[in-house]
C-alpha cells in the first residue's frame, strides 16, 4: 500500500515540470519566459525544502513514523529542481557565457550563497541510498544536517535577489525558521526524555 | 503642430498589423518614421524601436501601491478613480498652480513618444507614450532661481491602494530629478499610451517618463510637484540608500550592489531570444550626457 501511496506522490512532485512543459507547450509563459522558467523552479526548490524539514516534525508531532519514508524523496527532488533552476539561469538565462557567470558567482551574495546551496546539496544527493547510510553510520546524520544550512542559503538567496522582502522572500524565511527552530526544541527534549 | 486627441491616433491593433505589413515589404523603420513624424517632433521619435506589445505593457507592472507582484497593478487598479484629479505645482516657482489633469490635457498637445524603457530589475521594454515636456508644465509655474531640485509626490490613498497598507516603501511615493534633467525635452509628463488613454496600471491619470534613467525614476499618478533647493530624497533612497542613488542613470558599467546591470532581457521576446546589453543612458546619451559631463557617475549612482 505504502509502496504505490510512494509512486503516487512522486508523481505529484512532478506536477511543478509539469505545469513548466504545459506552459511552453501552450506557449503561455508570459512576457519574460526565461525569468518565470527561473523564479518558477526556484521557488519550488524551496518549497521541496520545506516539506523535506517538514517530515521529522510532522513525525513528531503525530507520532507516526510513516512520514520519514517520504523524507528521502522529497529531498531529492530539492536537488532536482535546484539543478534545472541551476541549469534555466546558466543556459537559458546566460547562454553558458561563462564570463558573466563567473562574475556573478564571485561578485554578487545572492548568486554566490545559491551556487553554494547547490553545491552543498550534491553530496546529500550523492550520499541519499540505503549503501550510503550504512557505509557513513553516525556520519551520514552529521553530513545530512547541511541541509539545515542550504534552507538558510536558499531563504537568504531569495531575500537577496528580490527588490524587497515583501511578502514572498519574508514567508518562506519565516516557515524555514519555523521549521528549524522545531528542531531546536525536539533535540532539547531528546536530552531531557532520552 | 497640429493638435491630436485621443480618437485621432491609430488604434493599436491597426498600428501593430501597419507595421508588420510594412516589416513585410521589406521597408525599414525609418521609412515608416517619415510617415509618422507628423506626429513627431525632434524627441519622439527613435528609430528602429519595434513597440512592446500592449498586452505586455499594461499587465507587466511594478507599481508597488497596488502590491508586489507584476499583476497586482492590473488586478487591483481597476477601479481606481482618476477623476476628478487635481496636481500642484508648488514650492520655489513664482506661479503657484492648481490644475486639474483634464485642464492639462487640454491645455497641452500630447503627442506619441517611442521610448525605451529600462527597469532596475534588467528587463526593458519599447512603449509607445503619450505625452508632453514636462518643462513645458513647469515653465507655466516659473521657477524662481532657488528651484534647483523638482520631487515629484505620488498619490495617497490606502482605502484605494492596497499596498500602500504595508510599509513595502515610504509612502506616498516620492521621487526627484535635478532642475536641469526636469526641464530636459525627454523628459515626458504621459498622459497617454498606445493612442489611448492611460491605464490605470500604468500610472494614470499622470505620469512621469524620464527614459534615460531605470523605470522606478518614474513616478506614477502624480498630485504634486514641488521645486526645491536642496536634493529630495526619494522612497527608494530611503528604502536602501547604498543601492538606489538620486541619479539612477542607466548605466551598464555600475551594478546594483545586489545584480549586475550590464545586461537586459527584453519583454515579450520568448523563451529562446538573448539578452541584450544594455546601453548608457539607455541610448538617450547623445542627448542627455552633457547633463553630466565631469561629474564620476559610480559616485553618484
């Protein structure tokens, strides 16, 4: 059951690529497509980081374990949309015209902390299988809490790049503290309660 | 020159298909300029500038008293009143004037100008205004010779304007330009746009149009405008100083802190064209340059 509920939900995590290859199809991106294809897969990478921090809290709070089954998955779909996200602004965005990049990466925070979030996110990506967590033992934890890392990169990327912090930039900086602050206080009780 | 109301101008379906049937002949803009300039003095026109599309133009919006978002401007302003609508023209001038923005357009011949416009984001667009120096308004005001400044004050209206709610900017809107740039023949009071009258997204019932300068220099549904000595400070200045200067000149060699601005993307252009690089003084430097000849423009951004 739990199995085909899985592929199910993989499915919905399409759904962002999606609505993306209708729009090109129906030719209805707007007056700035490249931008949208940017922003659009952006902010779902964010979004995807914050269901990813949302599972060890909801498993918490409802006491069911049920959800750290769909924790991996949705973590990789963070790396998957951060990539195409990568590859709209790199390709579609500056034509590989690596001089710009270059310069954008060194000289300017919000490109620079969000290249950094995504290189941060390539080992998590790299160490996600089952061989993984049993080759790295206690250090697979140590190494997966980057995430916590990337999610204050991304929120800080996308308050950087925007004119102002209303609303959007402002709302998921405030959910991803939410969401880490949550932790704080679960760690706390895990010292207390064993 | 011949006087243009509204009713005269081209409707812009027929504008657009006149061009692409003149594309298609295989005549350059410029051949069509020669028809056109009619409507045109030495300022209007720029030649090989194909218009943004309408569409485009009146949904694409920052205009952040009616929210954050490109469509709030179209989505919330519908209902927006622009009459009656009074603007005064106060301050260091000899005249003082209260007029009302249906007295301006009648006293004034608005007349079609093809500009680029350039917003600070790095996008553009080519939007066909109506309009009229704005020197031609302050000259009625007679500035006195301690005008060394003109602050423009936007509208203030929060039961109208949602975003005005928030503290998104200083409200109302305030921007500035210095005397001489005011009184500079590219710099347009609209009134209109594409032969019609203003939208309401865009800034109706009067608005400024200063091409050289990123689009936020621009202020939109203006009651005020107020000479003065010393240099106004604007809501994006005090917003975040070290980013948006007073001049705020198109300028592909000065960065925002935050983006490059070598570089622009133009609106309506599809999903596989380039961007293209950005000129100074958005390709408004033959006329506008000596305004700031000696003067370091990465000092005074």
């Amino acid at each position: 059951m739990i199995k085909y509920f899985k592929a199910f939900i993989f499915f919905l995590c399409l759904w962002p690529l999606g609505i993306i290859i209708s729009n090109i199809y129906y030719n209805d991106l707007g007056p700035e497509p490249v931008k949208k294809i940017m922003n659009h897969f952006g902010e779902w990478t964010l979004i995807f980081i914050c269901l990813t921090l949302s599972m060890s809290p909801l498993k918490r709070i409802t006491n069911l374990s049920f959800w750290i089954k769909f924790r991996r998955m949705l973590g990789l779909f963070v790396f998957f949309y951060a990539t195409i996200h990568l590859l709209t602004y790199v390709g579609l965005d500056y034509r590989f015209d690596w001089e710009p990049i270059i310069n954008d990466v060194l000289k300017k925070k919000y490109i620079f902390i969000g290249f950094s979030a995504w290189l941060l996110l390539i080992p998590l990506a790299a160490t996600s299988s089952q061989k993984m967590i049993r080759i790295l033992r206690h250090n697979w934890k140590n190494l997966h809490r980057l995430i916590y890392a990337i999610a204050i990169f991304g929120s800080l990327h996308y308050i950087w790049l925007s004119k102002t912090i209303f609303f959007k930039p402002l709302i998921y900086t405030a959910i991803i503290v939410v969401l880490l602050a949550l932790r704080i206080k679960i760690k706390k009780r895990d010292i207390n309660y064993g | 020159m011949k006087k243009i109301s509204f009713s005269e101008i081209t409707p812009e379906k027929i504008y657009l298909k006149r061009r692409d049937f003149i594309k298609k002949l295989g005549l350059s803009t410029s051949s069509l300029m020669i028809g056109q300039n009619f409507l045109n003095n030495a300022y209007a026109s720029t030649n090989n500038l194909e218009p943004t599309e309408y569409r485009y133009i009146s949904t694409y919006n920052n205009y952040y008293e009616f929210g954050t978002r490109k469509s709030d401007p179209v989505e919330k302003s519908q209902n927006f009143k622009t009459e009656p609508w009074n603007i005064k023209i106060d301050g260091e001038v000899e005249n003082k004037i209260n007029i009302s923005a249906l007295e301006i357009n009648n006293m004034f011949e608005s007349e079609e100008r093809i500009y680029r416009l350039r917003c600070v984001e790095g996008w553009s667009m080519v939007i066909p205004w109506m309009g009229f120096s704005l020197s031609k308004l302050l000259e009625k005001a007679k500035p006195n010779n301690k005008a060394k400044f003109v602050e423009f004050i936007s509208v203030y209206d929060p039961a109208q304007m949602p975003g005005q709610k928030y503290p998104i900017l200083q409200w109302p809107y305030r921007e500035g330009l210095r005397i001489d740039e005011a009184m500079h023949p590219l710099t347009t009071l609209v009134t209109g746009l594409y032969g019609k009258k203003l939208p309401n997204q865009n800034g109706a019932p009067l608005r400024l149009i200063v091409p050289w300068k990123y689009g936020f220099k621009s202020a939109k549904a203006i009651v005020n405008i107020k000479l003065v000595e010393k240099m106004p400070t604007s809501s994006w200045m005090r917003s975040s100083p070290r980013e948006y200067g007073f001049y705020s000149n198109v300028n592909p060699n000065v960065d925002h802190p935050r983006w490059s601005q070598a570089s622009e993307r133009v609106i309506g252009s599809g999903i596989l064209s380039e961007r293209i690089p950005t000129q100074m003084f958005n390709g408004y430097g033959d006329e506008v340059a000596d305004l700031y000849s000696g003067m370091d423009l990465k000092k005074y951004f």
